[in-house]
C-alpha cells in the first residue's frame, strides 16, 4: 500500500470519526440497511447516510439491493482504504462496539420475523450463537470417531488438545518450550494417566526415531525460525505408515500480529509446506487453506495432512 502525503491525510481522517468506524464494526458482522444503523447506532438517519457515503467513495463499504431495501456491508475490495482500516482493526476491541453489535443482532431478528432461527441466519450460522453448538462441542463429537496410537502434540500449550485426545490415544505425549504452560498442562490432565510431558525445543525433539502414530503441529510453525526444520524432525519421528497433522496461518503481511503474539514467522503458504513435507519424506494426501477469519485482518489457515510411507 503506497500513499502520497494527501491521500494518508484524506484516508487517516476518514477513518478518524467514531461514528464511522461503529459502522465499519456493525457492517463488518452482517449487512444492514441504513434505517437498521440508525436503530442500532442511535444517530440521526442523515448522518448515517452520510458517512455511508463517504465510506462507499473509498470501497470500504458497499450497497446491495433486497427487495425495495438497500443492505449495506463491507466490501470485498481491496484497495488503500481497505488496507489502512485492516492495520486498525487489529487493534480495535470497544465495549461500545460490542453493544452494538448485540443491538444490530436483535434488530436482525425483528426483520427476519416469522422466519425460523435456522432460516434467519442460514449461509452465516457458524457466526451465530446457539445453545450447545459450539466448535469445541463439535470437536469433541467427531473425536469420537477417531482411534489414535502413540500421539505426540508439538508445542502443545496447557494441554487442550491433549486433552481432546487422550481418551481415543494410546498414550498423548505433550512438547513444549514453556515451564510454565507445561505445568498448566500438568494441572488441566492430572486425572489421565496415558498423558506425558516433556519440554524442549521443537525443532530437536529428544525422542527416538519412529517413536509415534501421530505427530500434531497445530499452529506451531508460527513460532518456529525454520518451520523447514521442525517439519523434518517430525517426520522423522513418524512410524511407518504414521500420520503428521499441520494446522499454520498462511502466509500474511501482518507484522503487527507478529509481534502481539509473539509469532516468529509470517506464516506458510501452502505451496511451500507441501515442498517442505515432500522434501521431508512424506506423502502429502491434504495441503490447503481451510478456513478464513470472518473479520479483518482475515488470516487464513492451511490445514496439511501427511503420511510416512
């Protein structure tokens, strides 16, 4: 994103008018029509529609026409408005947007009356809350169907998806670098006795070769100075026939993550871990991107599944 003086001028103050940047939080959840952000926002419709205006002669919003209304959302392009209003939205987090949001969720609904819960959010229901139907909920009824050998979780933080596991594991072992989260691990799986521990660098795990099933490495790269490395120890921990598990944010330009998270790396694109898995010596059944973030900055995840012949 280049910029002369003028336009970073025009665009910083665009962008530096709350009332402005509660509609950009609003649009950015679900599409809504001026009279709706007026509901939701409380200011006057004439305001609304002007800062709408305003934001649609950059691209950051636009409208879209159902029925006899117009529905505006954030729009898909990606030019410098959009760029500028990604790099701060990273850091947005109000309690005023919060309750927007809530109130626009309750104003949705009144419109969609008549309609069921399932009909009202139908194409958007995994950014809706229902009772019970969680990710973590889901995670653990399709766990049911797997049967895990010897596992070993790399970089494994305080033990959830140990925990997850180990009850379909032959036995779960956790890696990592941090006493501390280790110890959180130890705390949160002190009742399953096929769970073990060890700290240590990723990239030289002290294991024997070919002394796991399963080896997961579920957004570790990120954290590794040669994801290359650490893929090749890994493999070479696999059994035949064993199975090596990636989860890792795609490649991205966002430093500011970097550093709020303490990642090391800015992620892999799937080419380039399919290469690395390849040269690793395994054989590579899945490497793609499988999810994206519904808000900005809209990291990506490549989900890789890999076996040793």
């Amino acid at each position: 994103m280049k910029l002369t003086i003028e336009q970073s001028s025009q665009l910083s103050r665009l962008l530096a008018d709350p009332s402005r940047l509660r509609l950009l939080l609003l649009l950015e959840v679900q599409p809504l029509s001026i009279a709706e952000l007026t509901e939701v926002t409380g200011l006057a419709q004439s305001r609304v529609s002007t800062h709408l205006a305003r934001l649609k002669r950059v691209n950051l919003v636009q409208d879209q026409r159902t029925g006899s209304a117009a529905l505006y959302a954030l729009s898909a392009d990606d030019g410098d408005a959009t760029g500028l209003w990604r790099l701060l939205r990273q850091q947005l987090d109000d309690p005023q947007a919060r309750l927007d949001r809530e109130r626009a969720e309750m104003v949705v609904r009144a419109r969609k009356t008549g309609q069921t819960w399932a009909e009202s959010v139908a194409g958007r229901m995994e950014l809706h809350y229902s009772p019970g139907r969680t990710w973590e909920a889901t995670a653990r009824a399709l766990i049911g169907l797997l049967t895990l050998g010897d596992v070993l979780d790399i970089a494994s933080g305080d033990g959830v998806l140990a925990e997850l596991l180990a009850s379909h594991a032959r036995t779960v072992t956790c890696l990592d670098i941090s006493a501390k989260v280790l110890g959180a691990a130890r705390r949160r799986l002190a009742v399953e006795r096929n769970v073990f521990f060890c700290r240590a660098d990723m990239a030289v795990p002290a294991f024997a070769d070919h002394s796991f099933d399963q080896v997961f490495l579920m957004h570790a790269l990120t954290f590794a100075r040669s994801p290359r490395n650490v893929l090749i120890a890994s493999a070479r921990l696999l059994r035949p026939g064993g199975q090596l598990i990636v989860a890792t944010l795609n490649a991205h330009p966002h430093r500011a993550a970097r550093e709020s998270f303490d990642h090391v790396n800015l992620g892999t694109s799937p080419e380039t871990l399919q290469k690395w898995l390849a040269a690793a010596g395994l054989d590579v059944a899945l490497c793609r991107v499988t999810s994206r973030d519904p808000r900005p900055p809209y990291f990506e995840v490549v989900t890789a599944l890999a076996r040793r012949s």
